[in-house]
C-alpha cells in the first residue's frame, strides 16, 4: 500500500527535511566535497542557516539574513551539479511529504538553482 505522506507544515518538518536532504548530500561524492574540502563548513552551524532559510521561503519567517549567491559565487559549481542537488532535493521532498508547501518547496528550491546557474553563466544552451 503506498504511504500516505503529510504536509509541509511547520518548523519540525523543514527540520526533517534539512536534515534529511544534507544526509544525502553528504553521501553523495559529487557534491560532498563542496561542503567538506572547499567550503569546509561546519554542519552545526550550515544546517540551522538552512532551517532559517527555508523557513522563510516556505512560511515566511523572517529569520534567516544573508546573501546565498555570494556563498556560491566563489565555488567551482557546474551545472551537472545543480541538477545533481535538485535530483536530491526533490528525491528528499518526495520521500517525506506531499501537498501544496511540499511542490512549491520544489519550485522555490528549482527557481533559485536556475537563477544561480544564469548568474554564474551555465544557462541553458
Ligand atoms: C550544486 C548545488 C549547490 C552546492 C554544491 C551548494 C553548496 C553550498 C555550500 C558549500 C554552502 C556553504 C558556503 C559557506 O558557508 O561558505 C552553501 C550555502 C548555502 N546554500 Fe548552497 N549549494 C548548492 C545549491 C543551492 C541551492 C539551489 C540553494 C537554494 C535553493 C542553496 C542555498 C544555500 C543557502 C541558503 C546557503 C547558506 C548561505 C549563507 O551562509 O547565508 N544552495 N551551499
């Protein structure tokens, strides 16, 4: 029987996707190494930024401050990768939820990778 999936809907949810999502990324030896060898971030402190952020994507909050496309403008990004990250994003969104914040999740995360990929020139070609 196929499970059925909640909503979006509030702080812990976005947690458990946060979570969930950089799990994966940190598996995945593409995109890893952005995070551990060139930006060597430090995940107690990137995953509550990314609760922040998307708090205030999906739900407004006004908690997170900062400017994404500076972090991203000095790493050596492909588009390949971009469509790895949104591969995994949206593998994450759909594995735990399901409703309208759970598709505009997938459309606010696909908005802003194509808009940085125009920004660092990998376009459509
Ligand atoms: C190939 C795809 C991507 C890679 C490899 C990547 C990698 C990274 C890395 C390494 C950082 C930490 C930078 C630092 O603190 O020095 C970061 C920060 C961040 N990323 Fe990405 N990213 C990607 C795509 C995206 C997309 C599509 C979004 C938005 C939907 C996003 C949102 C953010 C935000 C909000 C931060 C925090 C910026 C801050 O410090 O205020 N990233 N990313």
């Amino acid at each position: 029987m196929e499970k059925i999936l909640k909503d979006l809907e509030n702080d812990a949810d976005i947690k458990v996707l946060v979570d969930s999502f950089y799990q994966k990324v940190n598996k995945d030896p593409n995109l890893a190494p952005f995070f551990n060898d060139i930006a060597k971030i430090d995940w107690d402190h990137h995953l509550p930024k990314m609760y922040d952020f998307w708090n205030s994507v999906l739900f407004g909050a006004m908690k997170y401050s900062g400017s994404p496309f500076a972090k991203h403008q000095v790493l050596p990004l492909e588009k390949e990768n971009f469509n790895q990250w949104l591969g995994l994003f949206f593998e994450t969104v759909d594995e735990h939820f399901q409703g309208s914040k759970a598709e505009e999740a997938k459309q606010r995360a696909n908005i802003i990778a194509q808009t940085f990929m125009y920004k660092l020139g990998l376009g459509d070609d």
